[in-house]
C-alpha cells in the first residue's frame, strides 16, 4: 500500500492551519481530525462531528452525578503500584483474553477491557476516562454547532478559539489527576485520532502515562486520515509490509513510533480451517462506505457479483460498513433471493470468517483479516482504490473462471493463504512501558 499523498496533505495542513494550532493547541486537540477531513471532502464535516445525543446526556449525568461521589471515595483507596486500562480491544476478543491473562499474571490492576469495565460495574473508574473527558454541555452545544453550520465561524474568531483553548486545558488537567489518583501508568486504545483520546493523550503525558494504540483495521487510506500524525507513544499495525509502507513515508521520529509485534487476531492453520464442502458453497461480501466508492457502476457490479455467485448455488452474505448503518438504515438496492441475506449489525465477523469459503470485497480490511483465517480473498479489480495485503485482485469479468474454473483457487486455498505469515502479537512488548524500543 502505498501512502505518498500523506505528506502534501499534511504539509497542505500545516501551511494552512499552522499558525492557529500553534497559537491554540488545545482547541486542536477537538479540531485537527475535522479540519483533515475537510481539506480532504468538506461534505464529511458534519458526519465526522455528528453528535450522539443519548450518549451525551448519558455522560453528563455521570459526569454531574456519580463521579464527584466515586472519585471521593477513591481518593481513599490504596494506590496501584501500576495499573492499565484498556479501551475498545474487546473488538479483538482474541486479543483482548490474552491481554486480560497476561496482564493479570503480571500482578497488572486493569481497568475496562471495552465497552464495559471489569469486575466493576457502573460506578468502575475505568469509566472516568472513557465517560468524563469533554463530558459537559458547552461541549455537546459546541459540536452540535459545528455539525450544523460548520467550523468556519469558529477558526474566523480568536476570542472563541481561546475560551475552546482554556476550556479544553481544563479538561486536561481533571483526566491527568484522575490518571495520577489510580496509578494508571499504559493506556492500550484502538485509537488515538478523536477527540477524546487526544485529550486522554495529552493528560497521559503529563503523568509518565504511556498511550498505545492498536490499528483498528488493515490502513488503506493513502492520506492516513486517522492514523498520523500519530500522537499516540506506539502504533502496532496488522502487518510487517504495512509497517515498512508507513515507515517510508514517515520522518524518523514518527516512524520510530510504528511497530510490528504480530497479528491481533488468533493465527489459523488454513488446513484445519478448510471447510467440509457439503454441495453449498459459502461466501462473505464485504462493503466499503457507501460515499466511498469512486465508481458511478458500482451497485450494477456488485449485483453482477451476487448473480453470478447465486447462479452457481453460493450462499452470499452481505456484510455492510458500519458507517452505512447509521447513516444509511436501509440497505443498499442489491439483488436479494433465498441464496443472498444482508448481515445484521450484531453478527460477530469472526464467526462469519470461520463458516465461509471465500471472502469477496472492495478496499476492506475484512479480506487482510479473511488470510489470517486461511479463506481466500478477492479484491474486485473495478472497485479497488488501495492495494489489500492477503487478498488477490480479479476483474468481474475473470471472476467466473476464477472461483469455479476447473483449476478453482477454491480448492487450493491453503497453497494460496500460505505465502502470509502471521504470528501471534508479543504481548511483553505491546505492555511494555519503558522507554527503549520494542
């Protein structure tokens, strides 16, 4: 994957928002990912900054109500001679178990370990730094504006941007107590590019905090939008190709940063995967977002896809982005019958990873993760923005021949996924918190 529009866009960043993100680093804290995207599409402004209302309310009261009470009675608890806090990894639940024992046999106190925290319950101080930074209404009002109206308003005047700057350095300094009070010393994210997190970062660095992040996904976005600048102390990536492809387009500080310990996921023998083929063949169609995709053909595309793979008898599942279930509730117009069903949001990827054939998709991380697993997986060639490590790009129309020619990479699909190696994530050096090089 190659990633060389990174650095015009951020030199295009730096030039045109330089000087007040100097003068305001903490207002930048909430604005620079906005401000990336609208160099990028100025529409995505007011998606990015959509406001959930419910889990806003949500964090008011908690914020209000229950976390003067909790963090009094911390204050007279024993402190931790280290404790980590881990948020968002339970979308690896491989990960996140071995984490959870690993940490544990380390004599390591935890926090959370996703949405909810650990043996805690509602009142767990994990909740602190996941509920309580930027929590409060002049917040909720302020990004309620920017999604209506936008941000121009806003960098036009230097008194709002210093009321913003003094206010998000208050919230700063109440997460950097909080995380000194519990003896927090690593923070293992999924991600470090929102507006939460930049202040959880920023209030880590004051306190000797380490902050690691995890990638989310296999990176294809050549201008790495949410991933770099990287603020985070590390970043471990899926993959070593990956690694070296941010690498060279990263100054040496930055790329310091980058690492490749292993796979989150579980590595698979791709033999013992290979599924009982009972005369139905199962496939796995994964989406990008709906705005995404550059082709103006591409919904008759993928119900080509769906004909010719329902033409042959292949149980499809459709498994749309999640971006497109909020902001598109109704599915995409692609041809349904008895053969073809759209995945339910709830449905866990890595059980449909394990019951189909072959995975077929456009730019998705989903078809890196599908090697992991030793299925096969098929980037459409028409569709394709990014190069996806693990997957093989095939035009629609070779995909026929392809899947059900008589030299079908159905049936040597263990030969095909064993020029990836994978290893399991070295555990020591993603909790590790000195300072020296993993």
């Amino acid at each position: 994957m190659k990633f060389h529009a990174y650095q015009p866009s951020n030199r295009y960043y730096n030039h045109k928002f330089g000087r007040l993100q100097t003068e305001f680093p903490y207002a930048f804290l909430l604005f620079d990912r906005l401000l990336r995207f609208s160099l990028v599409d100025y529409s995505l402004v007011p998606y990015v900054s959509r406001v959930n209302i419910g889990k806003w309310i949500l964090c008011i009261i908690y914020r209000k109500l229950i976390f003067p009470i909790v963090f009094l009675a911390c204050r007279h608890c024993p402190k931790n001679n280290f404790a980590c806090c881990m948020v968002g990894i339970n979308s690896f639940p491989y990960l996140h178990r071995r984490l959870l024992s690993h940490l544990h046999h380390k004599g390591v106190h935890l926090f959370g370990g996703g949405r909810a925290p650990v043996n805690c319950g509602f009142l767990s101080p994990y909740l602190f730094i996941h509920l309580i930074p930027l929590s409060t209404f002049y917040f909720f009002c302020l990004f309620l504006r920017i999604e209506k109206v936008g941000m121009d308003d806003i960098l036009s005047d230097q008194n709002i941007l210093s009321i913003i700057d003094k206010r998000v350095k208050s919230e700063v300094e109440i997460i950097s107590r909080i995380l000194e009070r519990l003896s927090i010393k690593l923070v293992i994210s999924l991600g470090d590019d929102q507006p939460v997190p930049r202040v959880l970062i920023e209030a880590a660095s004051r306190v000797e905090c380490k902050y690691y992040v995890v990638a989310h996904g296999y990176i294809t976005d050549p201008t790495l939008l949410c991933i770099a600048p990287i603020r985070a102390g590390k970043l471990f990536v899926w993959s070593d190709k990956q690694r070296a492809d941010l690498v060279s387009v990263m100054d040496s500080e930055e790329a310091k940063k980058v690492k490749y310990v292993g796979s989150p996921f579980k590595v698979y023998n791709a033999k013992s995967l290979s599924t009982h083929y009972e005369g139905v063949l199962k496939c796995l169609i994964v989406l990008d977002p709906r705005d995404a995709s550059k082709n103006p053909q591409r919904l008759t595309i993928l119900n080509d896809i769906v004909r010719l793979l329902t033409s042959h008898g292949v149980n499809v599942i459709i498994r749309r982005h999640p971006q497109d279930i909020n902001r598109y509730p109704n599915p995409e117009e692609i041809i349904l019958n008895k053969f073809v069903r759209i995945s339910l949001p709830k449905e866990f990827l890595n059980s449909q990873l394990e019951m189909v054939d072959f995975v077929i998709g456009e730019n998705s991380s989903v078809m890196f993760q599908a090697s992991l697993y030793g299925k096969q997986s098929i980037q459409i060639s028409e569709l394709a923005l990014a190069e996806v490590e693990g997957a093989t790009k095939v035009s629609v129309c070779d995909l026929d021949k392809f899947l059900f020619g008589e030299k079908s990479i159905l049936f040597t699909r263990d030969e095909c996924s064993s020029q990836y190696l994978h290893y399991e994530m070295c555990l020591d050096s993603l909790t590790d918190i000195s300072d020296e090089s993993c």
